[in-house]
C-alpha cells in the first residue's frame, strides 16, 4: 500500500509500505495492507512505517487526520 506523509511546510514520507502505526485520538492503531476505508483524527505521538523495503522509519507528529482508501493512505500531520 501507498503511504504520505504531509504536513504545511513538506512531505516527510511517500512509498510503498507493509504496515503503518498511528497515534490515534481514542488510542493507537495499525493499518495493515488491504484495510476497509478509514477516516480519523491523530493525536500527538509518533507515527512508525515498516516499509516493503525492510526498513523501518518513524516521525514524531501533534496531530492531524488520516484517510485510507483503495490501498493509499495520506496521513495529514501537524
């Protein structure tokens, strides 16, 4: 699945991903391929990406919205 990260000053993020972990409103939560459509808000935390290519990146962030749809996730951060 397809994975941006951006927030108003830059992109900090587009690939390809296994998994990806979210600093939910109502609690963390992970996003593996093939998911239902999902919308929600971010909290403060850190957002961790297990890419295809084995490695593994993470971004602090204070919050934002992800949307996932068709295997493309854009997470929205602050």
């Amino acid at each position: 699945m397809v994975v941006e990260i951006i927030t108003p000053d830059a992109k900090l993020f587009e690939g390809e991903v296994n998994s990806i972990k979210l600093p939910g409103t109502n609690g963390g939560f992970e996003i593996l391929n093939n998911h239902a459509p999902i919308i929600s808000t971010l909290t403060a935390g850190k957002i961790s990406i297990d890419s295809d290519n084995g490695q593994k990146e993470s971004f602090e962030i204070q919050g934002g919205v992800i949307e996932m749809q068709n295997n493309k996730i854009i997470v929205l951060a602050d």
